[in-house]
C-alpha cells in the first residue's frame, strides 16, 4: 500500500499505513511502541493510528550526515 505524498498533515494512518511509510514492518511499529523510540501515535479504543505530520517529525529526528551522529542505545 502507497501513501500519497500529499497525505493532509493531520490524517491519521492506519499500523499498516505507517509501516508502509516508514519502510518498516508493522511488527517493527509495535516493538517502538512497547519499548519506545517509535512515532509518535494515537490510541482511541483498541486502535492506533499515526498523524503524517508525525511520521514526518520522526524521519527528520533520525537524519544525520555521517555515522559518528548516530546513537545506538536501542532499537531506534
């Protein structure tokens, strides 16, 4: 499943949408979740959602222009 690039900001994806946009597996999603290191995400009920806007923030929090930027304290 794609995402469309102009997904609105605040639209809430689906586990498996996230995933999707994010390159990773859903079951990757839920060890952040669990563990933490993740997206931020939505709780309503039983469901999980994530904002764009938040998947968005998290890839910009991981860039890095060489390796020595990086910390390895988990599974992030």
């Amino acid at each position: 499943m794609n995402i469309a690039p102009n997904t609105l900001p605040g639209a809430l994806l689906t586990e498996v949408q996230a995933a999707d946009f994010l390159n990773v597996s859903p079951r990757t999603l839920q060890t952040w979740r669990l563990r933490g290191g993740g997206p931020t995400f939505v709780k309503m009920g039983k469901s999980v959602r994530y904002r764009a806007v938040d998947l968005d923030a998290f890839v910009c929090q991981k860039l890095a222009n060489s390796t020595s930027e990086l910390s390895y304290g988990g599974s992030q």
